[in-house]
C-alpha cells in the first residue's frame, strides 16, 4: 500500500473509533511503531484534531466535531467498484430496485476518463448471466423475492423467526433461530436451528410466505442451541480431503447440505465433513452419485459401510 494510500486509509480508522493505540496502528496495518508515529504527526498536520493521552501504550482521541475530508476513490478503487458491480447482474440482490440510478450515481462521481474506462470495461467484461446481445449495465434491474428485504430488516434487530413455508400447496411455520442467510445455486437460503425438532434446517427463500419475530417466551438460549448443534455435529460420519481438481467439481455441483473448508491460502486443498443418512435410501443415491462426479483428487478419511457398498456395486456395473 502507497503511503498517501496508508494516511488516508489510516485516518478513516481513527475517525469510526473513540479511542486507539500507536500498537494498534501497527497491528493493524503492519508497519512499524516509528512509520505508525509519522502517519500520525502527518494526519494531525492535515488538521485532523488527535487528542494524545499519557498512559504506557500511547492512547490518542479524537477530538469531538472532527470532520474528515470528503471520501475520494483511485482510478483501480472505482474499477473495484464498477466490476463487482457489474459481476452481480440478475443476482436478485435486496435493495436494489433498479441499477440504473446507483450507475448514473457512481459515473457522476468520476472524470470523464474514468467514465469512458468504465463504459470499455462493460463493453468487454461478461459474467455468469449476462446477455451477451445485451450486456447494457444500465439497462438491467434485479426483482429479489418481495420478502427477502423483510427478512434482513428483521434480521438487524433479531434473529428468532417464525417462518411461513409453502410447499407443493402445503403452508407449515417453523420457528428458528436464524444462523446464516445465503445465496448458492441461484437461490437464497435461509440455515437455521429449528427451535421445535432441535436440528437444523435449510429453507428456501422462494418459498417463504412470511416472517415475523418469534415470542420471547419460547425462546432457547443462544447458549443451549449452540451446544445442541455441537452435540449433533459430533455425528459426523463423511470426511473427504478434496484436491484441487474435486475442489473445481464441487463447485460446479453439491449438495445444499454440504460446505467444504480450504485448509490452505491458495484455496487449492480443503477438508469435507457432513451428516450422511444411510436410513434414507435417496440421500444415499445422491451422496454416491456426487461423489463419483468429484472424481479421483479425494482422499476418504471417514466413510459409511453403506456408501462403499452401494459404490462397489455402481462400480462393478462398468468393471464386471
């Protein structure tokens, strides 16, 4: 990082917190404690009004009423911006009604040569579901399930819900607490602690009629259900090391249920582990079948007698 890029990145830091340390400075940019204390004498050159405190680790305030210069992007932030903007065309995001106005908005705030690298980059750039005869960013506007922006402003302020399911013509509540609420395949899920059958459980946001906060009264702990889902964790009976190449075939294809791990930085090795139910014939089947579709680059370290057999047997249909 450029040391006008540090100062400025620096002086944010300081301003969203009451109170810091040169060590945190350090910390948390890594540089050393002398670069640390010349970044602060600059920022307080630039006006920025520190208050220094007398203690052992060096404590600086910020002096109320403060006001930073206003927020400024470099030529490579705008592109960041633009491209990952870009990359979630059709992704049914909350809270984006029309990408039009949050476009005019971004290109109003550049030059005009950053405008016309901008319009290049669109012209060039297509990711998963574009329209390649259509690739107009302005042109483009994302409809996200109507109650997916309910469900995350309830969220903010809390996380037990019930939850109004239908399927097939069928309407069920749940109440849960919610864990994660994400995106794969396409489609919004929502993973939660079923707070009545104690487990957990994976929804579909396409499916959901309704969501409210669930009575105070009825509520597990967050505590107790942290160790339940413990508890059911340690069932765990599937444990693959995925190399690369199976790492590329899962994700082109898994299972909802299924999450792997990198076990390094390059992302290029990861660990599998997951809950098979050998009671459920289907599951079973589709357990098999994906792993024959990984393909050669696993390692098993933990497996059910029942998926050898049934993986001997589909085996032995092509090696007779």
């Amino acid at each position: 990082m450029k040391k006008v890029e540090r100062i400025n990145t620096i002086m944010r830091y300081i301003n969203n917190r009451a109170h810091f340390t040169i060590s945190e400075i350090m910390r948390e940019f890594n540089i050393s404690r002398s670069t640390a204390i010349r970044d602060i004498r600059e920022i307080e050159a630039m006006g920025m009004p520190l208050v220094a405190e007398v203690g052992r680790d060096g404590g600086y305030f910020v002096m109320n009423n403060s006001v930073l210069p206003t927020v400024r992007f470099t030529d490579n932030e705008v592109k960041a911006l633009f491209i990952a903007f870009m990359a979630t065309r059709n992704q049914q995001l909350p809270y984006l009604k029309s990408r039009q106005s949050l476009a005019e908005k971004l290109l109003g705030l550049i030059s005009e040569n950053q405008q016309d690298d901008l319009i290049l980059l669109n012209q060039i750039l297509l990711f998963e579901g574009t329209n390649p005869h259509n690739p107009d960013l302005l042109d483009l506007s994302d409809l996200p399930h109507p109650i997916l922006e309910k469900l995350i402003q309830i969220l903010l302020s809390d996380s037990y819900l019930l939850i109004t399911i239908e399927e097939e013509k069928v309407v069920k509540s749940y109440p849960i607490y919610l864990l994660h609420l994400y995106r794969e395949k396409s489609l919004w899920l929502i993973e939660g602690f079923d707070l009545k059958e104690e487990k957990k459980q994976i929804f579909s946001v396409d499916h959901l009629i309704n969501v409210e906060p669930y009575p105070t009264k009825k509520r597990l702990s967050k505590k107790k259900i942290l160790e339940k889902l413990s508890k059911q964790e340690e069932v765990i009976n599937l444990v693959l090391e995925l190399g690369p190449k199976a790492i590329a075939q899962f994700k082109k294809y898994h299972p909802l249920k299924v999450s792997i791990s990198y076990t390094n930085p390059y992302q290029t090795t990861a660990i599998l582990k997951t809950f098979i139910n050998v009671n459920k014939p289907e599951e079973l089947t589709e357990i098999t079948n994906w792993l024959l579709f990984l393909g050669k680059d696993i390692k098993v370290r933990e497996v059910p007698e029942e998926v050898l057999e049934d993986l001997q047997e589909r085996l032995s249909l092509y090696c007779p």
